[in-house]
C-alpha cells in the first residue's frame, strides 16, 4: 500500500482544467480536462512552446491575447504568487474540412507557481476555466458582459459546476474590487445609511471630504454630523424612508462644520434621496448621492448680478429703437408724443405719463398729452401753476436738471406741497426738462400713484426717451411745414433738396422731381409713366417693397433706410420717407444719406481716438509735473546749499523743456490744420535739411545704439520750401523711426531724385505696423502700442503734422510695412530742381545728462525718471530721511537686500520689470514683508488702484505726487528695530 498520494494520478483525475508550463514557456504537463476543454491531445501540445500549442490568429491577433498571458505567467514567475486574469479571451485553432479556424473562446484563468525542494518556482500550473457560454465581448469597448436572459445560459454537466463557480467567485471579486475603487474615486459624493436612524454603513472619500473627515460608519446620522439637527436635513430623510419616494434638491443650502472646533462653512448641493428597498418592499435605507457645487452656485449669483445689468442695458436699447421705429413714422406732433409717453408707461409699468409744456412768463404748465394705466385718471388738457409742485423742485428744472423723486413726502422740494400731489394721486415722480436758449420749454414727467425707488437704468430710460421725443417733435413740425410749402408751389418741389416722387395705386410713377431723378440717375422720359417695379426691379422682395405696399395699405407714415447700387455701380444708402396721397397711392420723400452714414462711422472712431489721446496726454504731462512739483515744495522747506539750488533748477528748467515741447506739439497741429501756418520759401539744398534733421535726432540714435546709413546720390538736389519746417518733417520722422526700433538697430535715411520731384525714404527694421495702423498712420490723434514704461509713442501728433507740413509744400508723404515685426518705410516727396553741390556728413551725436542717487527712515526710490527720483530724494532726505535711489526693477531688488529699507517708494512703469511685479517680488522677501510699499504712478483710475492693492501696495499716489500726503504716510511708519 503507497504511502506518499499519487500526485500524477490526482493531476490527471482532477476535473479541473491544468496545464503546467516551465520557465521557458514550454509545455510540460497537461490533464485530460485540459485537453478536453482545449480540443487537443497531449502529443500535439507536450513539449512545445505554449504560444505555438496555442498560436494567434494572424487575421484577428488581438482575438488572441497573447501578451496578457505571457505577462500573468512571467508576474507568477517572478512575484512566487498566483496571478489571475479574471476574463480573458483567447481564440483557440481547430481543424475542420474546410480548412483552420479559430473559434472565440473566453476564460477564467490564474497561473499559480509550483515550488521545488529549495522553495524555487520550478514551474508554473495554468488553470483556465472555459466561461465562453457565460460572456461576451464587446470589440468597440474592450468590455465583457455577462449574457442575459435565462436562455442564453446552456445546460452545465454537474461535473462543471465546480470549475464555474470557481470562475465566476474570480469574476465577481474582480468586479468588486473595481466596484469598491470607483466608489471611492467617485467624483460626487456618496453614502449608504440604514435602519430608521439613518446609520452611516458606507461613504466614499468625497463623502468625507463634504463633511470633514470625521467618524461616520456605524454612527447615525445626528450623532455622526450633529450640527444638521437644526437644518432639517433628518426629516428629509424620515420622510424618504417612510414613504419610500426620492427626493432631489437643487442648491440646497447646508453649515457643515469641516474642521475639528472651526466654525460652521455654508455648502451648497446638489442631492439625490434613493431609499433601498428590499425583496419583500420594505425600505431598509437610503442611498445618498450627490455634488458639491458651492462654488458654482456663488459663479451662478455673480453671473447673474451681471446678466441683470446687461438686461437692463438691452432691454433700454430695445426699448429705444422701439420708440424710434414708433414715432418716426408720424409727422403730427400729437402722434409723436402720444406715443411716446404710451411706450414709456407700459415700460416702465408706471401709472402715469405725461408730455407738458411750459410758460415760464406765466408760471404755467400745460399738460398736453398723457398716458395713464387702466383706471388712472388723466390730466391731459389741464393748466397748472408751477409752483404749486415746489418751487425747489422748478428751480431745478429750469437748470435743467432731471428731478428724481423716490417719495413726495420725504422730498425736501417737494414735502411743503403735498396737497397737489394727493389731489392728482402721485406718490413719485420723475421729470425731464427741455431748455432751449436758456427757457425751459418742455417736461417730461412720469408719475407713480405710490412712492417708488427709481432705479439708475430707469432714469436713464426716460432721459433717452425725453431726448428722442423732442427731436422728433421739431422734425414732424419742420416736415408738415415743408410739406405744406411743396404743396403750395410747383418751383419749391422742383428745387428741393429732397428727390420726391408720386405714385398711383397702380404703381405707376406719376411725377418725380429734379433731384429725384439726379439721385437715381435716371430720364424724366424713362421714369415718368413706367412702372415702378419695371424701372427698379431690384427693390422686389426687399424691405422697400414691403414698406410701401404697407403704406398704401394702412395710410400710415413709414422711414426706411436701404442700401441701392446705382447705374454707374456706386452703391449709396438712400433713406425714403413714404406717406400713402389723397388718391389712394404713395408719395415719397428720398435723400442720399451714404455720406451721414460714413459721417457717423468717423465720428465715432475720431471720438475714441480723441478719448485716448487726451488720457495720455494727461499722463505725459504729469511725468515732468511730478519733480517740478517735488523742487518746488524742496526750495519752499529745505535750506539748501548753493549746489543743491543749482541742481534743483536745473532739474526744473529741463523738465518745463519737456512740458513746452509737448505744447509746442499741439499749438503746430492747432495751427497747420486750422491753416494759419505761413511758409517761408526758398531754395534750399536738400543736403543742408538732412543735415540740420540728423543733429537733432543724433542723441537719441546714440542713447539707442542704432545704426544709420545714408544713401545719397552724388549730385545733392535742390527743393524750394521752408527749410525751418522740412527740417522738422525729417527730424519727425528718424525720431520715430529710432524710437519703434529695438536697441542695435538698422535706420537708412536714402535719396531717389527724378525728373521733377525727390524721394526722401526713412526705413527701419524696428516693429513695424499692423496693415489697420498703415491705413491711419497719418491721421490725428494715431498712436502705437505703448510699452509699459512709456519709452516709445507719442501724442499720436506728430505724422499728421508731418503730413500736414508736406501738403503744403505741394508734395506727398507715405508709409509702408510688410507687419508687425518688420520694419517700417516713410517715403517722403517733393517737387526739386538739381545741384551738383555734394553732400556733407552729419554732425556727432550730444550726449544725456546722468543723475546721482543721493536719515529716522530708510526709503528706497525706484524709479526710471532721473529727475524726478533726485528731486523727490532731495525732499526726503532734507526731512531727515535716509535715501538710496534706484531707476531699474532688478538693481532695485538687488539693493533691498542690504539697505533693509523701511519704505519703498515704487514707479510702475520701470523699463525691466513693471513696478506691479517689484511689489509682489519684495513681498515674498522676508525682509521687506512689514516694509510699506507706496506706488508712485502716473495712472490714477480706480482699476490703476486696485491693481496696485493686489499687488502689496500700501498706498497709491499719483503724479505730481502731494508731498504732504506722502509726509503723512511716512509719520505713520514705525521703524523695526534692526
């Protein structure tokens, strides 16, 4: 009888699939049931390699996946421990008549290590179960499902039994374990409670996070999360678990306390109750699912608040183009008002409007029109005495104020006269006035029956509307006027200024007048007779069509504007007037407005650019107020020495230099475009302008480094003009050019002479010009993109002067570029006689004067203006300061780390870093953390301020800077002790 078990004899009785590999993926061992579930037979597998056994199939590789089976045997090699691969799908060869197929086969497979005597891996045992008939797989997904339907699972011998629900106990812990990672990596929150209590029996990490990490499994709700007792979040859930409905909230509102002993932290949520019912119906707990989304619920307000006030700014848009459309299509003033006052109630859902006018003489108002909500009454055709409203509140009419009264009773003006206001049933009103030649003429007035907090957009609304009704108002009394002249007298229609045009109902053109038919480029013989739509078919189907089809249906008065492409291709906008005439057709007033229109567009881009150059002409003339200001309150305080006068003077005289030429800028524009600049002719040589320009623009060249080449031809020419001006058109010109280009740059100044006219052509290879900045270069008022320090643009002055001065010397100026980054070409033209006098070299370049740096404080000054940092460390320093002076960003930092300074007193617009970055770079210092940071800048406005807070200023001043502002600031700084 043995007494060791027979192992081989227990591998081959086993029912359980196995295949036994060594180290080299070779095939030692294989049970019958192996063989039996794969098909083969142990000589055709025994012995040869397992991915040759079982190869792939070369049509569809990925049907068998090779590589997950060469990883889980090489991981059982490697880690001594089993590695399963809960699901795999792999494709096994079987021979048929027909040929090798491949049948799809999906298993359940895990490679356990065999161990020798010496505890090494001697081999590895692969048990695959075959679960083909209980899965499928998705190709597109990469997914396996398990397969539905009670059919779709075979008859399984009970010998398989085992070798399933050992499969599906690998599926399943599989598919738990990724269940449980996903619960927990969820990004919303989630939690199971049971019982009536609500006990925590799960929550994941987002859970946690909603509510503090805190203790929650096993503990009910209010002992778990106590501070929601007050909240009512547990009757929520009684109420889900009483009657087995869910429930969800949207935005709920819940003080969680999130840190031990913190205080309570408002959370919004979204939130989904699910009770859990069991399999007799009974609900046994609640699943909680949801989303934190404070932070887009106060997204939510904020965008609201804004949404609101876009609103309302559309809302008054559509409202005024509404009124336009209205009114504008009355000419009786009646109708215009009427109308008017009838929109704006029904906006505003006001109880009264009305539209009066004024006899200041008498002291009188006379309410014309008014409209009235339902059951209001009206006071249209009543007289009243002005002053019986307050004579205040009239005071301030006749100024021309609007007049915005919240309540009659508690209105200064108007408290002392409430007796009126209760006969005619106001509570609050709004009004309007019109002055015209110092008389007040017209009100506007909207009246409410209780008193009403008139909000800003509101006010606005009827100020517009006021404005809008009175110039309608003039327009239909001058348009009845003219109308009733061109009905009395033929020679009027013939001369106006209006084309005019009648039509029967029929649409034939009856008559139309002189201008009509210059504004349409048509023959009296080819219009008058014809049909309308047979002379303009082009008008069929547009707004034109529809217009006058409606007017001569309705009668009433419609304005149209449209654009019309004329016989000699001009497209112009024509804007036409049509009223329906006594014998059942139309007539029709009709202007060219392309030039009103165009008028409007350049209006409109001279407005911004005008708005634009005074800010920076603000900000260019506080930069030299700044050490004027500061020299003069040093000469005002200190004693100073003989030196110290001298250089304060000078800093004074060369900074009121700076000022003049920047007002020298603008008399020369004032005075050339309003043609009071008179030339001085003569005949000069072009060589001797070239060379009075280069000396004046020399310094700056070699402050910056560039290089200028000259390209003259040997025969210098001759031009007649004003040598003072040319010279200034040409010094304009390379001044620009150096400045828009980047230090160690390229500037040409060459020569092209022809028959009858010289070219002056000034080209560089600085930052060049956006194809929009070419078009406009000359125009007022254009201006580059300026650098942060203010090192390069101007006033946008100076190229419309250029061009100014060359038209009047009869000659032509132009620029060019290829774009932005690529130089820049001026082309200056003139009309020349010839010389053959030769050209002179330009004279050497000047130099720039340099400023030095100069006790209670230490004060660093940074700032890239020499003057004004001297003059400003001169002040400090004569009340007893400490000063170190510094005109760069980085030096400045550098510096900070010795001096230690108690205060430090910034520019922002610095040439390597802006002082914004300084700031918020100081800050981060240790040392200067408790220093107190003061912006010295030329911009002022209210965003300028805020950006200077968020960066670690303490204080904001402005240009010229108040000197006994800044002595305030500094009596309050205490010193650290160092």
């Amino acid at each position: 009888m043995p007494t060791q078990p027979d192992y081989a004899a227990l591998f081959a009785a086993s029912p359980y699939p196995y295949l036994l590999i060594n180290r080299a993926f070779t095939i030692i061992g294989a049970n019958p049931a192996y063989l039996q579930s794969t098909g083969r037979t142990a000589q055709q597998i025994v012995g040869k390699h397992i991915f040759e056994a079982f190869p792939a199939d070369p049509n569809d590789p990925e049907s068998t996946n090779l590589a997950e089976v060469r990883i889980s045997i090489e991981q059982a090699f490697a880690t001594k421990q089993p590695h399963t691969s809960a699901l795999l799908r792999y494709a096994i060869l079987r021979e048929t008549p027909d040929g090798s197929v491949f049948d799809e086969r999906y298993w359940s497979a895990i490679h356990t290590p065999v161990f020798d005597a010496d505890g090494d891996v001697a081999f590895v045992s692969q048990n695959a179960i075959d679960v083909t008939d209980l899965y499928r797989f998705d190709v597109d997904t990469h997914n396996y499902y398990l397969k539905q339907g009670v059919s779709a699972v075979p008859y399984i011998p009970q010998m398989n039994r085992p070798q399933m629900h050992e499969a599906m106990t690998r599926i399943l812990s599989l598919e738990r374990s990724q269940l449980q990672k996903m619960f927990n990596q969820a990004p919303s929150f989630i939690a199971v409670l049971t019982g009536a209590q609500h006990v925590f029996e799960m929550a994941n990490e987002a859970y946690y996070q909603l509510v503090g990490h805190r203790e929650l499994i096993g503990k009910p709700l209010l002992e778990a999360i106590p501070e929601v007792a007050a909240q009512g979040v547990h009757r929520v859930l009684d109420e889900v678990f009483a009657s087995g409905e869910p429930v969800v909230l949207r935005d709920s509102k819940v003080s969680l306390q999130r840190h031990p002993d913190g205080p309570l932290e408002d959370r919004y949520i979204d939130l989904l109750y699910q009770p859990i019912v069991d399999q007799d119906g009974r609900v046994t707990g609640i699943f909680a699912q949801g989303s934190d989304v404070t932070g887009a619920y106060h997204a939510a307000q904020a965008l609201s608040e804004k949404v609101q006030q876009l609103e309302e700014v559309r809302e008054n848009q559509a409202f005024q183009l509404a009124l336009a459309d209205r009114i504008r299509q009355f000419d009786d003033v009646d109708d215009v008002t009427g109308a008017a006052c009838a929109l704006l109630g029904q906006a505003l859902q006001t109880s009264r409007v009305l539209y009066a006018q004024i006899d200041d003489d008498k002291g009188n108002v006379a309410i014309v029109r008014d409209w009235t909500a339902e059951g209001f009454p009206s006071l249209a055709g009543k007289v009243m005495v002005m002053d019986d409203f307050g004579p205040p509140m009239i005071a301030a009419l006749r100024a021309g104020q609007t007049v915005v009264n919240h309540d009659v009773t508690q209105d200064s003006r108007t408290a002392g006269n409430i007796g009126i206001y209760a006969a005619i049933g106001v509570g609050a009103d709004l009004l309007v006035p019109y002055i015209k030649a110092g008389r007040m003429l017209v009100v506007l007035t909207v009246q409410n029956a209780t008193p009403r907090r008139w909000r800003e957009a509101e006010i606005r609304m009827v100020q517009e509307t006021a404005e809008r009704t009175w110039s309608a108002v003039e327009a239909a009394r001058a348009r009845a006027a003219l109308r009733r002249e061109r009905d009395q007298s033929q020679s009027i229609f013939d001369s106006m200024g209006e084309g005019f045009a009648v039509l029967d109902k029929h649409w034939t053109i009856l008559r139309m007048n002189a201008e009509g038919l210059r504004l349409t480029q048509c023959r009296a013989e080819d219009v008058i007779g014809h049909n309308h739509w047979a002379v303009w078919p082009e008008l069929l189907g547009t707004s034109a069509e529809t217009v006058f089809r409606r007017v001569m249906d309705t009668g009433a008065t419609e304005l149209i504007e449209l654009a019309h492409r004329l016989p000699d291709g001009r497209q112009v906008w024509i804007e036409t007037r049509t009223h329906r005439s006594s014998s059942g057709g139309i007539a029709f007033f009709f202007r060219d407005v392309t030039e009103r229109r165009q008028a409007q567009e350049q209006l409109t881009v001279a407005d911004r650019r005008k708005d634009e150059f005074l800010a920076m002409l603000a900000h260019e003339l506080r930069n030299p107020l700044a050490p004027i200001g500061a020299a003069a309150d040093l000469l005002q305080r200190a004693r100073l020495d003989e030196a110290q006068v001298r250089k304060t003077s000078q800093i004074i005289g060369r900074q009121v230099r700076h000022m003049t030429s920047l007002v020298d800028d603008l008399l020369d524009v004032s005075r050339v475009t309003r043609g009071l600049v008179a030339l001085h002719t003569e005949r000069l040589d072009l060589r001797h302008i070239v060379n009075d320009a280069i000396e004046q623009v020399t310094p700056l060249i070699h402050t910056r480094r560039h290089h200028l080449a000259l390209e003259l031809p040997p025969q210098a020419p001759l031009v007649e003009g004003d040598h003072k001006r040319l010279v200034q058109v040409l010094a304009n010109l390379l001044s620009n050019a150096a400045k828009y280009t980047p230090e160690g740059g390229h500037i040409t100044l060459s020569t092209e002479v022809r028959a009858t006219h010289v070219l002056l052509h000034v080209k560089d290879n600085g930052i060049g010009m956006a194809p929009e900045l070419v078009a406009r270069a000359f125009e007022l008022f254009s201006q580059a993109e300026r650098s942060s320090d203010r090192s390069l643009g101007g006033l946008g002055l100076g190229l419309a002067l250029v061009k100014s001065l060359i038209d009047l010397h009869h000659g032509s100026v132009t620029c060019q570029s290829e774009g932005q980054g690529k130089g820049s070409t001026f082309t200056v033209c003139l009309p020349c006689m010839h010389s053959e006098t030769p050209f002179a070299e330009s004279p050497a370049a000047g130099k720039m004067d340099a400023a030095a740096p100069s006790d209670q404080l230490r004060i660093m000054v940074v700032d890239d203006n020499v003057d004004a940092a001297a003059m400003l460390a001169l002040l400090l320093e004569s009340n007893g300061h400490e000063v170190h002076v510094e005109h760069a960003a980085l030096p400045a930092l550098s510096a900070s780390e010795h001096a230690a300074p108690h205060v430090f007193l910034l520019d922002i617009g610095l040439p390597d870093i802006d002082g914004i970055e300084l700031a918020r770079r100081l800050r981060a210092r240790s040392n200067a953390q408790h220093a107190v940071l003061v912006a010295i800048t030329g911009y002022g406005q209210e965003q300028d301020r805020a950006r200077t807070a968020a960066a670690g200023f303490n204080h904001h001043l402005v240009k010229p800077v108040d000197m006994q502002k800044l002595y305030a600031i500094l009596d309050d700084v205490v010193p650290a002790h160092t």
